[in-house]
C-alpha cells in the first residue's frame, strides 16, 4: 500500500543554515509517524514543507496520494494541520473558532455548527465554549487547535509538538484524544521532543538530527539496535561484591563491543549485559543464592528511548522537565 505521506530528498537552506539536509520519510496509511529530535533539527521545516507551508529546494512529497509541490490546493483540503503555534484567534470564543474554520473550508453554517458542538464535546470544551480564547488555560487552547485541524475531518493529519508545555495530566488527555483519532483510521505525522510521548503513539519513530533522519524504525528496533538488556544487582555486603561480579561475568554478552561487567563499589552495584530476558534473570538469582549472596536488588533493565536518542545523536534530548521550566518562564 502506498505510503500516505511520502517525502524524498528533502533539502531546505535558509541562508547558510541547510535546515533539511535530503529527509526520506514514509508514513503507511492509518498508521502515526513520530518525528523525534532535538531544537533545531528540522522538524518543523519537514512539517511545513509537507504541509505546503514553504517550498523545498528539492526533493518531492506526496500527501494523499497528491503531490504536494504539484498541487497544493488540493493537498490543502486533505490535510489537518495543528501548529507548534496554535492558530487560534484570542478574540473569538472556542465556538465562533471552530465554525469559522468550517465557513473556510466552505461548509454550510448549519453543518459548521453542528461540527463545532461535536468537537467541543469530544474536547472537553463545551463549557468553555462561548468565552473568548483568550480567556482559555493553555491545554484549553491546546485543545482547541487540535479541535479546528479536525474540523473538516482530514485523512492526514500533521501536528507539531502537540503537548510541548502541557501539564501531565493534560498531556495525558490529549494522548487520549489522538489515539482515538488515530482508531478511526486518520495516519498522522506527529513531532515531538518527548520520548515518552513517541514511544507512547507512534508505530514508528523517525529520529531527526540535523536537518538528517538518521534512523527508523519501532520503538523496539531502535532499542534492540542500540544494545540489548542488562542485569543490575545490588548486594548487600559490600565484601560479595566480588564474588558477585565473577558470578555475573559469566552471563556477560562478549564481543559485542557494549563492554562487560561494570561495578559501580559505593551502591554496591553490578551491571552486566545480557540476552535471555526473565529466564536468566532467574537462573542468576538462583545461582547468587546458591553461594550465600544476599542482594538487596536485582532488575533486569532495558534500554529506554533516552538511550537510543544518546547512542544515536551523542547528546541526550529535551527533558520534559526543562520544557516545563522553559513554559513556566
Ligand atoms: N524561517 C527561517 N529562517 C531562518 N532559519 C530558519 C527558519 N526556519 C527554521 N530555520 C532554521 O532551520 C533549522 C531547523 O529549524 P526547525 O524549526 O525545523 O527545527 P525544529 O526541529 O522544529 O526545532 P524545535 O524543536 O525547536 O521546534 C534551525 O537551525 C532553524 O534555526
Ligand atoms: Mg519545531
């Protein structure tokens, strides 16, 4: 089946900044591309090039089967497109908002009422729909640009940092609505500079650095490329230290180049990297009880999306937490 958003050899300079340095991207219909990367790298310029916001250098994109440098117009009525920076009016209330963007996409006004009053409802926005936007928290605002890119109810829909500077629980509502959304067969680019929030709703993640998607793949496979699980045990009496280390070096994956049995002497602390899962999390425990080793903790630890976002750029991604205090600024 052909992709329902393809992009290839997309290059994007801005003076003597190359933003987009040839982007490859293919996303299967009814399914969510999450395009992961740091500031800077290049997404929002992939968004809106894909969007027919700003024309590429070169390369060539189809969205919907159309494409997108040939014929805009058309890609624009097949799109829903929700901003890094809301496109919501402050002037208007979250009602006249809505219909507004029906009356733009040539609804009738009783159709565009109707479809406002369904998507305040599904957005928990029905209470807060006749004051004006400017009155609305920015979840609420949120929200409500999510709700005018599905008002006409696109088969592609793009969104840029959808929860960028959203509270948890309001993030969490917002994952909510796009996993219906995505249910009812919409395919969806997102982008995002959460981990969590791609491991969350993609299928399949695109990591973005420098204008380059330099991998592709599931949550799982960029795991699994980035090395495989570990075992961490902690020991009680700092003296079995050794003998645990020994005894867990046997286990050890050599070869592989990902290092051998570390020990970190003051958490009395003992990794080793692995491959056999739960199976051998339970063989070695039995062994170190076997020699009279008591632990006080034992995990077997795989590598979280931080980890391939590390092992793949060399530094590590945005952290919710500094997004939070960049928001609160
Ligand atoms: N209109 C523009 N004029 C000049 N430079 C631009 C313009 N738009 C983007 N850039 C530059 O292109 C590069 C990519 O920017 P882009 O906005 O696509 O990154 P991003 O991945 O969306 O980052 P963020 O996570 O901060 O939103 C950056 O170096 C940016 O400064
Ligand atoms: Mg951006």
């Amino acid at each position: 089946m052909p992709g329902a958003i393809q992009a290839e050899g997309l290059v994007k300079t801005f003076g003597d900044v190359k933003a987009l340095d040839g982007v490859d991207l293919e996303v299967p219909e009814g399914t969510v591309l999450g395009l992961l990367g740091p500031n800077g790298a290049g997404k929002t310029t992939t968004v809106r090039c894909l969007t027919t916001l700003l024309r590429p250098d070169s390369g060539r994109a189809v969205v919907a089967g159309i494409d997108v440098l040939k014929h805009p117009d058309a890609v624009r009525r097949s799109i829903g497109l929700s901003g890094q920076f809301a496109a919501v009016d402050e002037y208007l209330t979250g009602r006249e908002n809505l219909q507004m963007v029906g009356q733009l996409y040539q609804m009738r006004a009783k159709a565009a009422r109707a479809r406002a009053d369904e998507l305040l409802e599904q957005f928990h926005l029905a209470d807060a729909a006749d004051r004006t936007a400017k009155t609305y928290s920015g979840g609420m605002r949120r929200r409500l640009d999510l709700a005018a890119a599905l008002v006409v109810s696109p088969p592609v829909m793009f969104m840029d940092e959808p929860t960028t500077g959203l509270d948890p629980r309001n993030r969490q509502q917002l994952w909510d609505v796009i996993k219906d959304l995505v249910s009812g067969g919409t395919t969806l680019l997102l982008t995002t500079q959460y981990l969590e929030e791609a491991d969350h709703l993609a299928h399949d993640i695109a990591v973005v650095d420098q204008g380059k998607v330099i991998a592709q793949g599931t949550s799982d496979q960029l795991k699994a490329r980035t090395g495989g699980e570990r075992v961490e045990v902690v020991v009680h009496d700092r003296e079995h230290i050794r003998t645990a280390a020994a005894l867990l070096d046997k286990y050890s994956l050599r070869g592989l180049g990902q290092g051998d049995t570390t020990v970190e002497e003051h958490m009395r602390k003992i990794t080793t990297p692995v491959s056999g899962g739960a199976k051998l999390l339970a063989e070695i425990i039995r062994e170190l009880d076997a020699e009279g080793i008591e632990i006080d903790d034992i995990g077997l630890r795989r590598p979280t999306l931080d980890d391939v976002f590390l092992s793949l750029t060399g530094h590590v991604a945005e952290s919710a937490q500094s997004e939070h205090e960049e928001a609160a600024k």
